[in-house]
C-alpha cells in the first residue's frame, strides 16, 4: 500500500496499556453529550502491528479490506516522532493519520459508528481537528463530514473520492489548510433527519475541484495530502448544562458531579463553589468533590456552537439530616420565574421551614445583594425584586442550627 511503503513506519517496540474506565449510576439520566464513540481514539483494542485505524474502538474502513488510516499513538511509539513528522496529539495519547487526497490514486475515509441515533428536527454541531502531516507535498481544503444511515455500508468503491456524497459539515471552498505545526478545527451545523447513525470523515471532492497549495517539494512530482485526525465530537447546539441530580453526603466522604468527562465538552466548562462565583474551581465537565458542609456547586457553560448555560447541584450534609434537607428544598418552589418587579416563595408544608428565619439573595458573581429576615404567611413569603437588575440571582434561605438551601431564579422584564 502507497501508505505503508511511503512512510516506513515500523515499530521497534510495543508498550501495553491497560485502560481502566468506569462508569457513574447518573449517567443514564443525562443526556448524550457528545455522539461520536471514543472520538479522541485513547479506547484501543489492542496495540499490535499492523496499525490500523480499526485499533480504535468503534472506529472503521468502509470495509474491512479498504484503507482508512494508520493508528498513532504513544503506545505503538508513533507519538511525538514517525517517519511522517513530529506531532503531539491534540488531547490524550493517540491520533489517526489518512490520507485526504492523492491525485489518481486511494483516499482514505474514516467512519465511526454513533453512541445513539441523531434526533430528527434537532440542530448538531460537528467538529474535528486536522494537522497536515509535514511531509505532505501538498495543503488543501477538502474536508468534510457526512452523516447518514446503514447506506455507508453499501458504497463499494470506498478508496475513490466519494464526490457524489454531500457532508453536512465541510471547510469552505477555497479555504486551503496548509499548517503542519497547529491542529485546526472544520466545524459546523446542520439539523438531523434523524436517520443518521454513521459518521464519515475525508475528502468528498473530486481531484479536479480539491485546491492545493505546495508545502513541501521534497516528494515532487507525487501529489498528496496526508492529515492528523483528532478530538472528533457531535453534540447538540442546545445542550444542556449538567451538575447532576441532588446528592446527600456522610462527612468524610466524597460524590461525583456533572457529566462523565469528555474532550468536547470539558473546556467549555467552569464550575464555582456558590457564593464564590469569581473564581472557578475546575475547568471540567464533571468531577470529584468533598465538602465538608452543605454545599452548591454551579457548572456554566458555553460550548463552541451553543449559548450561555447552568445549572445546580446541592450535596447535603449533617446536622439536619439529609432526608429533611432534601426535603425542605424540594418543597420550595419560586413563582414566577422568571419574575418582574416580584417573587413569591412557596412551600406546601410551611413545618420544615419554622427553623429557617434568614433570607439572602446573590447575583450570579456570588454577591450579596440583599439579606432580611424572613417569615411565611401561611404558605409563601413575597419578596420585591424591582431594585433587582436583568439577571440570574440565587435566593438562600438559611438557619443558624439547619444549615440552608439555595434556589435559582431569573430577573427579566
């Protein structure tokens, strides 16, 4: 193969890994966050010679005979250095290297089959990173990502460019990638059908309409554009932002929040310890924590292709007692929301709140901007907010013995 004599790459050691993963009882509640199955390649099969791309799990050739790419990892001793160049991946340990284009001769296509079925209606955001591999004669600027049903397993010419497929997702025209030192995201959206099940990843022009630039005359009068292939994701434009449900908590011991991580949508977010909400305490989208009182954690997040989301999660503590906490902040409920010039707080059993007397409501920065004592009139307390600028706002309501429960609500008018 054109791949194999071109670069030489043979390896002169093999390292094992063993990868451990796990799994948290919440994540079936969540939604999907990211579509793409093991979309950073770090989830192998095994590590043994040929390299493959079928080595990543869930990634494979149209076929089981066409080329698609070479597996590069850490663990084969491809990365940083091979015979095609120096690259450290853009996350994790591993990247797939495939050819693009090549005047008259194989491309490779790389297909991954998705976690779940695309939702018809629904607007996704598809995104993945590119290097050209420093030996390549040639930038270029057919990149592209189609999406589509069991259809993909009956093409049969599947190393001939696949210029009668038309990827929802592709660089413009024109617009050459030629840089061998950065990664460089192809990103876009398109709303589903809702048969999308595959996604495929290469170059879905024909030779005649792929524009080039020389990079590299070395391997001239050969005509190639080889490609790093990173950090492949498929999310929702409207994702949602996950803390996780509600948790309780005995003192000394730890519970996970937010979403398993993942390369997507990891950097997009930032979780604050309420009230501070100046300084994050990790840039993740999910994590470890071990508070030692009732505690309210705030995930915000904004993703490449989505606006502005939060949410909340309380991990409750002793010495109320875990069942009566939960139970005092699951009774309150804030009406309207979001509110005007006014809030009412409700609870349909005013007993679980004859311990609460203060009430604190903070900007969404974690300032005070207002604290009064409180008392229900049967089963609500009206609060003004018409001093309260547009914004989101948390209302706490506390106890010198019982601890407190915090509630978000919105001002808009």
């Amino acid at each position: 193969m054109r791949k194999l004599q071109k670069k030489s790459l043979l390896p002169n050691r093999v390292v094992f890994i063993l990868a451990f993963s796990w799994s948290v009882f919440f994540l079936n509640s969540q939604s999907i966050s990211n579509y793409v199955n093991n979309g950073s390649f770090e989830s192998i099969y095994n590590c043994f010679s040929p390299y493959k791309t079928s080595l990543a799990k869930h990634w494979l050739s149209l076929d089981s005979i066409s080329y698609s790419g070479m597996y590069i990892s850490t663990c084969n001793s491809y990365i940083p250095s091979n015979g095609s160049g120096y690259q450290y991946p853009k996350s994790g340990n591993a990247v797939i290297l495939s050819t693009f284009y090549c005047k008259n001769c194989g491309r490779g296509y790389l297909k991954n089959r998705l976690k779940k079925n695309l939702e018809g209606g629904k607007t996704y955001c598809v995104k993945f990173y590119i290097n050209i591999v420093n030996v390549s004669p040639r930038g270029m600027d057919g990149f592209g990502a189609y999406l589509s049903d069991n259809m993909i397993d009956t093409i049969s010419k599947c190393n001939l460019p696949l210029s009668y497929l038309t990827p929802q997702v592709k660089n413009a025209l024109g617009n050459v990638i030629s840089d061998t030192l950065n990664w460089t995201p192809i990103t876009g959206t398109f709303v589903a059908t809702g048969i999308e099940k595959y996604l495929l990843l290469g170059n879905f022009l024909p030779d005649n309409a792929v524009s080039t630039i020389s990079i590299n005359p070395a391997y001239y009068p050969q005509d190639w554009t080889d490609v790093l292939i990173d950090d492949v994701s498929c999310t929702e434009i409207n994702l949602p932002a996950y803390a996780g449900p509600d948790q309780s908590l005995i003192p000394g011991d730890s519970v996970y929040i937010g979403r398993e991580n993942d390369f997507a949508i990891d950097p997009g977010c930032r979780w604050y310890q309420f009230p501070n909400m100046a300084t994050p305490i990790d840039t993740i989208s999910g994590m470890w924590v071990k508070p030692s009182v009732t505690t309210t954690y705030i995930v915000r997040q904004i993703l490449d292709c989505s606006a502005e989301k939060w949410d909340t999660v309380m991990v409750y503590m002793k010495p109320l007692g875990i069942v009566n906490l939960s139970a005092v902040e699951d009774d309150i409920k804030l009406f309207p929301n979001p509110a005007s010039d006014f809030l009412e707080i409700f609870v349909s059993n005013p007993e679980l709140l004859k311990d609460f007397k203060t009430l604190s409501i903070y900007n969404n920065l974690g300032q005070l901007v207002r604290e009064e004592d409180m008392a229900f009139i049967g089963k609500k307390i009206s609060v003004k907010t018409t001093d309260l600028k547009d914004g989101m706002y948390f209302i706490r309501i506390g106890s010198v013995n019982s601890g407190t429960v915090s509630k978000r609500f919105v001002i808009a008018r």
